[in-house]
C-alpha cells in the first residue's frame, strides 16, 4: 500500500501517518522530519537545507528528491510506505512518478487533508514534539500523559523552530502557491481521496482507513 499524504501545515499529516504507519505496519517517510534530523546532525545536506526551513520556505527539489529516492529503495519499504510531506511541488511529483516506474510500482491513494485554514495556526502553534522519536503532541487536543514527557520513548518534547507565529504564516502561503496544484495534478490521475481533517483524530483515522479498505 504506497500513500501519498498531501495537506498544508498543520493539517495532521505527521499525526495521521503515525497512526497508520502503526496499524498497517509500513514506514512513514517524512521529508521534513529526515531535514530536522541532518539539521540536528549539522550533515552538509542539514547545513543547507537550514536556511530555508528557519525562514519557512521550500527545500530545493534536488535535496528532498534525493532524500526519497534513497529511503524508497530500503527493504522496509517492500509492504508500502506513507510519503509524508512528500512530494510539495510538481516537479517532486513527476520526480516520485518516474522513480517509482523504474520499480514498477505506483501510488495507489493520495489523501488528501481539507480543512479551514483559520484552525492551522493553532494546531501548529500548540504542537510539541519529541526530541528523540519525533512523535507529535499538541498541548490541549493531544497532550502527553505528563507533561512535557513523550509517552511512547519518555524523550523530552519542544516546539519546533519553524512553529513561530511569521514562518507559519510563511509557510501556509508557501502551501497555496507550490503544493495546493497538486490537488489538481493527482485528481486527474484519479488518485485524489478527500478526508475531512477538522475532524477528530480518531475520526480522521477512520476516514483514511475506509478510504483504504475501499478502494483495496
Ligand atoms: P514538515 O515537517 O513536512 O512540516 P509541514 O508540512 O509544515 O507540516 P507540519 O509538520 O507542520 O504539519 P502536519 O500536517 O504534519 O501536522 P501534525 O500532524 O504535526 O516540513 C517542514 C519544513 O521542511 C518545510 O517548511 C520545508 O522547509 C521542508 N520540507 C519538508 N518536506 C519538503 C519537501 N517535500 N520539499 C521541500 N521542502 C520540504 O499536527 C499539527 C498539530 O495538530 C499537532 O500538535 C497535532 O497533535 C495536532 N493535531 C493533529 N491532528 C489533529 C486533529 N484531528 N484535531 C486536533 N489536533 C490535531
Ligand atoms: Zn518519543
């Protein structure tokens, strides 16, 4: 089962791809949380990308490119995989597209994470994250039992860099002009699934997970 999760910030995706990563028992691939692991590490492909993810702006397309084209080809990615904030733009698209004829496979669902954009801010700005596993919280809708402890690893959770106020808004309108035509993009090729992400987080699980079942 290969997923695309497609969605501006904020929307879940990170939530959403844990979850079914869990279930279903295949990776989540997460471009932006493999860019905060070299930043953390100072790799020279951290070293670069810093700059755009601090002033929340896209990563060129060759780095993220790269990024999956060498995760894809890992033995755990056989089952499937969840490409989480992967591709953004439409070259990464047709980039994903021909790497993934020359394995003959393809994707079988993008999801899709619709939701008013007045409630990003504030999903975003409540979110924590573990500093060892990357698992998300957020301080009132999903809070760890205590607080500022992961309950999965016990790792200390913080706010992302890129959370503040300015980079989000920059980051939301980033979305609409460089990752919001891909809606049109996988729409023509029939892959486009809509799910409700305003909802609950169980019952946006429920959603992605009926859309799976019937569409198998
Ligand atoms: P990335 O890490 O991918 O960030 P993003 O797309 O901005 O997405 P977020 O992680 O902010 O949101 P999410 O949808 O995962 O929401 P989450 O589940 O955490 O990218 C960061 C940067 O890296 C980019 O700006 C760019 O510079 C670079 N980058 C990454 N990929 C790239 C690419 N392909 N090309 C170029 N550059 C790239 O949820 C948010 C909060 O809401 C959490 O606190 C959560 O607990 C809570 N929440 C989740 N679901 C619900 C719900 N249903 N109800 C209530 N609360 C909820
Ligand atoms: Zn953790």
């Amino acid at each position: 089962m290969n997923l695309v999760f497609l969605g501006p910030p904020g929307a879940g995706k990170g939530t959403q791809a844990g979850l079914i990563s869990r279930r279903y028992g295949i990776p989540q691939i997460s471009t932006g949380e493999i860019l905060r692991a070299a930043v953390a590490a100072q790799t020279p492909m951290g070293i670069r990308a810093k700059g755009f993810m601090d002033a929340g702006v896209l990563v060129p397309d060759d780095v993220v490119v790269g990024i999956v084209e060498e995760r894809i080809v890992q033995p755990d990615c056989t089952p499937g995989f969840i490409l989480d904030g992967f591709p953004r733009t439409v070259p990464q698209a047709d980039a994903l597209a021909k790497m993934l004829k020359g394995m003959t496979r393809e994707i079988e669902h993008v999801i899709s994470f619709e939701m008013d954009p007045s409630v990003l801010i504030d999903r975003i700005v409540g979110r924590r994250t573990c500093k060892v596993c990357g698992r998300g919280y957020h301080i009132v809708h999903d809070p760890p039992q205590v607080a500022g402890k992961c309950d999965g690893c016990g790792g200390e959770l913080y706010q992302r860099e890129d959370d503040c106020q300015e980079t989000v808004q920059r980051r939301l309108d980033v979305y609409e002009v460089q990752t919001a035509p891909l809606k049109a993009y996988y729409a023509g090729e029939g892959l486009l699934r809509q799910v409700d992400a305003l909802a609950s987080i169980e019952d946006v699980q429920s959603s992605i997970c009926q859309v799976v079942a019937s569409h198998i």
